[in-house]
C-alpha cells in the first residue's frame, strides 16, 4: 500500500484499488499497471496447454507486488528461401473432364441416302448413312437388311461420288432401266433419274451385292452371280419356275429382258432337279489369284440353298459340276466378245481326272468320257472312254489315304508328278518326286498306261475295275 493505493495480484484475478491517492505517485502506478499487463500476456492458454520451449527464456526482474512473470516464447523457425526441385515433378492428377458442349452431337443424322432399283427385276435396294458412319442396306423386295458400323471411308468416297454423278433423264416406262436417287441433307443436295455412269453401275451392285447377298428375280429356281474380276465385269443368270431366263452385267444401264426357256437348248432344269441339296457343302472354294467370288443358288422341293464358289475348276463337286457347266455355257453366250482372254486353267473345268508327270506329260478323264493326253513336247491327242471306265478309275481314288483334300500342291507348282480327283465331297490330289507312293503304285500304272497308248494311237480299257459307287 501506497498511502491510499492497493494492488491485489493473483493468477486469475486482479484489480487496482485507488482510495485518497496523491497525485505525485501517478507515475509510479502507471509503472506498476505496464508490468501487471505484461505478466497477464504471458499466462498459458485457457486449455492448459502451452507451447513447447525451444530457446531459454529471458527471465524479467521480479517485483514486491507479486509472483515472478512467465517468460515470453519466442518462435524458433522462420521463413527460408528453399530452392525448387530439380527435376521438376510429373503432374500425376487425372486431366480435368473435357467440357460436354451445350448441344451435344446427333450422330443419328442422315448424311447420305441413296436408291437404286430396276423394276422389271424387283430388284429395289436403299442405302441410308447417318453422322456416326453408321451404313443401313435394305432390300425392299425380300425385306432382309443389313447395319454396317465405322464405315467412314466408304461414306467420304460416297459422299464425293454422289456431289459428281450426273444421270440422264429416265425414259418412260423404262422398267429396265437403272433407277437411281440420292440426297445429301447436310449439303442440301439431291437427284434422281436413269443412271449410265459405267463405274458407279459396277460399284453399286457390288456394294449391295457384298452385304445383302446376289439379287435373283422372285421364283428363281437356279441363279449364278460372279463378281467382277481380271477377266470380265460383274454378271448373273437367273433361270425362274416359270420357264423365264435372265442374263445381265452389272454396267449396264439398260438390262436385257428374260428369254423363254423353250427357246433355248440347255441341260440346266434337269440338272438342277437331279441335286440333292441336303447333301451340299455351304462353300467350295481353293486359293486362286484373280478370280471372281461367285454365288450359286439353288432351289428344289427338298429346299434351297446359297453356295459360296471360288476357283470352281479346283473345288467344285462333281454333284454339283452338270448344273455349274450347264449354267456357265449360258453366261459365256452373254459375255462372248466381252471382257479379257482367260489362261488355260491348271485343271479343266469338265475334268474328274489329271494325271501329270515330271516330263511335262499329261493325261485328263473328263465327266463325259472324252480323254485328253499332251505328251512332253506339248503335242495333244484325243480319245474317248464310257462314262463306266472313266468311273472305274475314279473310285479307286475316293477312299485312298494318299489322297488328300484340296489342290495345295498343285497350286504351289512345286511337285513333279501329280493326281488331281475330283469327287462327290470336291477336288483331292496326291504328289511325290521319285517314288510312287505304294498306294498309288496300280493306278499310276494304269494312268500310264492310258497316256502312252493314247499318245502311240492304241488306247484301250483299263485292267484295273473295281466296282464303280460314284456319280459324276
């Protein structure tokens, strides 16, 4: 106490009392008030908790009024200048989603449609082509249709052939005529009328014909399409129940109308009624360059059936030979004076039998019973056999375990002696360079035996005559 000043200190409470204080000691109170405060300052937090001490605390004079003041704690750890990594680190968060625009795409737009349709046919196809390259073919007249997906090289191609074709004005009543429209939407483009464009004409049969399938008139009972190849363009025959034969190219603009069977001599009905459809592979094909895909269609009152073809003269049965070679006798009228000179085939295409030697020496059986030899000097020399000799060979060949299917060998051209068959399931063949195979031994002794007679002028029956099964 001060004359009339009293100071209480305490941990949690203090006050300043001030009775009948003279004026001369207002300094030294306001001293003693600075060093209250500064002690205050210095208490723990109310949670009782208080930081760590890291440097020595500077301890500050005490006072007679109260207990010695807290000491202040200073930070030990003050901001540096740290240098960045080097190399810098790889920004490993995932990139942020791509804005979705505020109208989003319609893949479903159409970009492109197209008609083409021949009505003395019912042939009636349509094309429709949306943003998404997304291709829908459709044939009207059978109903089947097909979805193509990622198609946006053939759209681009479409889209610049169809800003370019020019058409003719369609003749009326022109039912064989090639019908053709088309619109682009996006580019507010459109035509229609009689299509003469060799090349589009070739493009577009093909097109639908590779994913809808050969068109054939409604009632065909036998039809034969051929894609276009080194040889000729694009082409089919089509023969109906009632007696009506088609035959067109896919370049022309104008089709032929059907022919009356009556009016033309061909073995192609009763061939086509002696076929067992049930019986038939759905493909018989071999890996020949150059050559057409075709497509035989057949229909009888056991059913209906579509055989993939390629390299007939290497696959084909000889169940289905008579139709095949009925067929192609009608095609050849139509393309006669048309198109490029075919090679020699390495098989003829009527031949059940061929017999070839490393000496260039040949010998052919065909179904019909002619025989053919060319000896090594490439000299030919003719002859004929009954349809019973020519089977009686043949047989002998169906169940031999050196025959196997297929013409690989012969299409390789790399083995010296060969016999290629053809049987009721396709072509066979067996090879060898020296040595016959000992399951060959007879009948290459027969087959010799028959080139050399026929070469010499001397042909005569074979010796070996196992009972004859097959039917060429």
């Amino acid at each position: 106490m001060i004359g009339d000043f009293v100071l209480r200190l305490s941990p949690k409470d203090w006050r300043l009392e001030i009775r009948d204080f003279p004026a001369r000691y207002f300094g030294v109170a306001w001293l003693v008030i600075g060093l209250v405060w500064l002690v205050g300052c210095g208490q723990p937090p109310p949670d009782g908790t208080a930081e760590a001490v890291t440097a020595s605390p500077t301890a500050l004079p005490a006072t007679p009024a109260g207990p010695a003041p807290t000491a202040r704690v200073l930070p030990t750890l003050y901001p540096t200048n740290t240098p960045a990594p080097s190399p810098m680190p790889t920004d490993t968060r995932p990139p942020s989603p791509t804005p979705v625009p505020a109208t989003p795409v319609a893949f479903d737009e159409v970009v492109a449609v197209l008609s083409y349709a021949i009505p003395g046919l019912e042939l009636n196809r349509h094309l429709v082509a949306n943003v998404s390259s997304q291709i829908e073919l459709r044939d009207e007249t059978t109903g089947e249709s097909v979805t193509l997906t990622n198609q946006a090289g053939i759209l681009l191609e479409l889209q610049t052939v169809l800003r370019t074709v020019t058409m003719a004005e369609l003749p009326e009543g022109c039912d064989f005529c090639v019908q053709f429209s088309y619109e682009l939407p996006l580019a507010d483009l459109s035509g229609s009328g009689w299509l003469t464009n060799t090349q589009i004409l070739a493009s577009v049969e093909n097109f639908t014909a590779a994913h809808l399938g050969p068109h054939f008139p409604p009632g065909t009972v036998v039809g034969l399409r051929r894609s276009a190849s080194v040889y000729d363009v694009g082409h089919t025959l089509a023969l109906t129940a009632e007696g009506q034969l088609w035959r067109w190219t896919a370049v022309e603009p104008e089709v032929e109308g059907p022919v009356a069977l009556a009016t033309i001599s061909t073995t192609l009905p009763a061939a086509v009624e002696a076929l067992a459809v049930d019986e038939l592979a759905e493909a018989y094909t071999a890996g020949c360059e150059g050559v057409a895909l075709e497509t035989l269609f057949v229909s009888t009152v056991e059913g209906e059936k579509a055989i993939r073809i390629r390299c007939p003269e290497l696959s084909l049965p000889t169940t289905l030979l008579p139709v095949y070679l009925a067929a192609d006798a009608l095609l050849a009228e139509k393309l006669a004076g048309q198109g490029l000179p075919r090679p020699e085939p390495l098989v003829p295409l009527e031949a059940v039998l061929q017999y070839q030697r490393e000496d260039g020496a040949k010998l052919v059986l065909y179904y019909d019973g002619r025989m053919e030899a060319v000896d090594s000097e490439e000299v030919r020399y003719t002859d004929t056999l009954t349809v019973s000799q020519v089977l009686t060979l043949t047989t002998s060949l169906l169940e031999n375990e050196e025959m196997t299917p297929g013409a690989t060998d012969l299409l390789a051209g790399e083995t010296a002696n060969l016999i290629v068959m053809r049987g009721p399931d396709g072509v066979r063949e067996a090879g060898w360079e020296a040595e016959v195979p000992s399951g060959l031994e007879d009948i290459v002794e027969e087959l010799e035996a028959l080139l050399e007679q026929l070469v010499a002028g001397t042909a005569a029956e074979p010796t070996v005559t196992p009972e004859a099964t097959a039917t060429p």
